[in-house]
C-alpha cells in the first residue's frame, strides 16, 4: 500500500469517494503498475538522507509528513529527465512539489489551472 492508497483511503472516511471508487482506483493503479504505464522506484540510505535534509528544509514552515518526505526524495532522485510529471492530489504536497520545481498533474484542478501551474 503506497501513499496514494493511504490518500484515497482518507477520502473514503472524510465521504471525498465512495468505497466503491476507492477499490475501482486501486485495481486501476494496479492495472497501470502491470501494463508499465506506472513504474516503481524503489529508495535507499541516499534517499532516506534527503528526505530528513526536506523535512528540515520545509518541515518548520510547511506540513511535510514523512512519507511525503520519502516520496519527494525519490521524485529528486529519478529527477525531470525521468518523470515529466508527479501525479498528485494532495494540495499541501503538491505545493511542495512544485516548490522543488517538479511538473504535478493534480486531477483535482481543472485543465486550465494545470496548464498554469506547469508553467510556474
């Protein structure tokens, strides 16, 4: 279960989703994971090294939890050459994301404030 899971999960208690599109959601990533159209990074020591150095770069202003932390270490790792886009629905993150220059496709936003937001 990854964070997207834990993300969608909480929808389902604050009535964000139904159950139904919960489950609907993780057989679709599931689907995305098998095809390749979503793959999987693994992290390591440098990775976990980063994450502590953005909970101290952000952490006493923002609220950068530590799954986030991890998840954006990655992002930094693999960087834009590998992923053009971080898909993301988590606001307080996505900002965070963005803070670090990365590209987010938030399927929360319409299309035209994505565009915008691409080209911050």
């Amino acid at each position: 279960m990854g964070p997207d899971t834990v993300s969608a999960a909480a929808k389902v208690r604050t009535g964000g989703i139904t159950e139904e599109d919960f489950r609907e959601t993780i057989k679709e990533m599931a689907e995305d994971i098998q095809s390749g159209a979503i793959r999987l990074a693994s992290f390591g020591d440098r990775d976990k090294r980063e994450a502590a150095a953005l909970i101290e770069k952000h952490g006493l202003s923002k609220n950068l939890r530590t799954l986030d932390a991890i998840q954006l270490a990655v992002v930094k790792r693999l960087g834009p050459q590998v992923l053009r886009h971080v898909y993301c629905a988590d606001r307080p993150f996505v900002a965070l994301i963005r803070a670090e220059r990365f590209s987010v496709i938030d399927p929360e936003e319409s299309p035209e404030a994505e565009g915008k937001s691409k080209n911050k």
